[in-house]
C-alpha cells in the first residue's frame, strides 16, 4: 500500500476488500488476507486521432505558407513569425512533451501492469520491519471469467502472488488482485488506511463502506446460489458494515445487491463520477489468516434470484464454510445479518 500510494498508481488504483475494513470498523476488523485494487477507468477526454484539432504538437498542421495562401503565383520573401494559422488556436503541449493519442488510453492490459508492478517493488523491495520481497519470483495469472462473477465487471482480473521473506527466515506470499472494466456506483473516496509496525496510515482511494457492503451481499448470495455455501469471513465482513449506525444503501446500491442493477444504468454510471479526482506492498506480522474458500459445488446450482436469497427469513438458512474470529458458529452471524439486511434492504 505505501509503494502505491507514493507512486503515480495511486490516482489509478482504488482499494477495497479486507484490507480497508480497519479503516471503518477498527480493531473488530479481521487480518487482511490479500490486496484487492481496482483499476480506475481515465476521466480525461479522447482525442481523435483522426480529427485531433486543437489538439497538436507542433504548430505545421495549422500554418499556412505565405505564398500558398496568396495563390502560389510567386516566390515571396518571408519571415519564420509570418507563418499563420489563420484564426485557428492550436494547443500545443508543454515543450518536451507529447498528446497521449486515443489509443494510448487503451494501453494498461495486463502484461503492462506486471511489468510496473514488478519495477515499483524492485525500486523498494523490503519493509521497515525488515520483510523482504522477491519482485523477481512474482507469480501472474489472468481470471477473465471472473467478470461473470463481478457485478458489472467486463473485462475480468488479474492476480499476482508476491513472495516475502521475513528476517527470522519465514516465508510466504502476498496476494494482489487487480480487475479491470469494473463500474463505481459510488465514487471513490480518500480514505486513511491503518497499517501495521506503529506506522501512521496512509491515504489512499477506497472503494465506501455503502459500497463494499453491497458488494459483499452480492457475493454473498452469488456463492449461495451457485455452490450452497458462502465463505465465513464475506459473512464476518458484511456483519460488520451492516451494523455501522450510519450506514444507508441508497436504491442504485440496493439493486447492485440483489443483481437488479440493470445494463443501461450501469452505462450511465461513468457520466456520474465525482469532480473532485481525475486521471503496493504491506508490513505483516505473521502468516496469512486461513479463512477457508466456499467449496464449489457446480451440480446444486440454485434458481432463487439473489433479492430471493437475501431475504431475512433465507439468510438465516444459508450454509457458511469456515468459523469466525475467535471460533464459535456462523448461526449468531446469519442472525445478525438478516436483521440488519430487514432495515438495509
């Protein structure tokens, strides 16, 4: 997180998932498993590259040559500053300096992202607790299905495993996903992350509350009706924000929640973003919690909707795989969520 945040990827990358639930519900956060970005489309304007005016740089495609624009009959005598543009009012960038062309607003994909990744951890590789990183071992996957997962995601995720070595030689691995394509119902906000080892936090853009919690009653209730069973710390952390007094979902969140968010809204979402912005590694303390993952159960598919699922009275029979915090059963959890899915919903 403090490599990003003091990189130019921090007007980029806007975080979400366990790792900014201290932030919101303090101590009574679990520990963080991995880092979960989301890549935040450009808010600048496309130039056509067909039609590029006044977009230019250099000022030839718009000045006229004396004796063209007097009809080409003679040779004239003419000075540099008597070339001109006629009216037109080209914008020129700063010397030294070129306009990104349309398709160069395309050009983060992800063999792009691995390689800055690695560069940025190489320019820093170990933290102030003395925990190394090995950028070179740095393990790349692309999951594009996962955009059949992800509410209005469409071009799918991209997952790093960052290997780490600790000073008394224990070894492990941070897990780093980032998705593409993803809309933002909720504009991100500037959030102030906790981190561990007694380091003030560090800003960072987050996904809000309002929206973390809608999408974690869609995950919820997606691994509910596609495997019968949702994972423990999903459950641990929708509780949580649930319960938060000054929590409301507004309708647009409320339908993400349930799956109603239509395609044509979700169209309409990148014409609402905030004017306010345009446009990677923690310190652990000890290995990765072990919340177990939902396991898939592809034949038992559900054909409930998920405002179905998340109704109170079907809540409270899901099944959860894993225990919480501190053991215990998931019941109490279910209990609690249907009850403030009834104020919320």
């Amino acid at each position: 997180m403090t490599l990003v945040a003091e990189s130019p990827w921090a007007d980029w990358l806007v975080l979400r998932g366990s790792m900014t639930m201290p932030a919101w519900v303090g101590d009574a956060a679990r520990p963080p498993g991995d880092l979960d970005w989301i890549v935040r489309p450009p808010t600048m304007s496309r130039m056509d590259d067909l039609d590029p005016y006044p977009y230019f740089d250099r000022l030839a495609p718009v000045q006229e040559w004396p004796e063209a624009a007097h009809g080409a009959a003679r040779n004239e005598m003419w000075e540099f500053e008597e070339f001109d543009t006629a009216g037109r009012h080209p914008r020129l960038p700063p010397e030294g300096l070129n306009w990104i062309p349309a398709a160069g607003l395309d050009s983060l994909n992800d063999e792009a992202l691995d390689n800055e990744l690695t560069e940025l951890i190489r320019q820093d590789a170990r933290t102030p607790g003395g925990i190394e990183f090995e950028p070179e071992a740095i393990g790349f996957s692309s999951d594009w299905d996962y955009a059949e997962y992800e509410p209005g995601g469409e071009n799918g995720r991209v997952r790093f495993a960052l290997p780490w070595r600790a000073p008394d030689g224990e070894e492990g691995e941070v897990q780093i996903d980032v998705s593409f394509g993803e809309d933002l119902p909720d504009a991100p906000v500037c959030t102030a992350v906790p981190r561990s080892g007694g380091l003030p936090p560090v800003g960072l853009w987050t996904a809000t509350r309002e929206l973390s919690l809608a999408w974690k009653l869609h995950w919820l209730a997606a691994d509910q009706r596609t495997h019968r069973v949702s994972a423990m710390k999903d459950l641990y952390d929708a509780v949580l924000l649930a319960e938060l007094p000054d929590l409301h979902l507004r309708p647009r969140l409320r339908s993400l929640a349930i799956g109603t968010l239509s395609t044509e809204m979700r169209s309409s979402l990148s014409l609402e973003r905030s004017s306010e912005y345009t446009p990677t590694a923690p310190s652990f303390s000890g290995p990765a919690p072990s919340f177990a993952s939902p396991a898939p159960f592809p034949s038992l598919v559900s054909t409930r909707t998920l405002e179905q699922l998340l109704d109170p009275v079907e809540i409270r029979r899901w099944t959860v795989s894993g225990t919480p915090p501190g053991g215990g059963d998931s019941a109490p959890w279910l209990a609690r969520l249907a009850d403030a899915v009834t104020r919320l919903l």
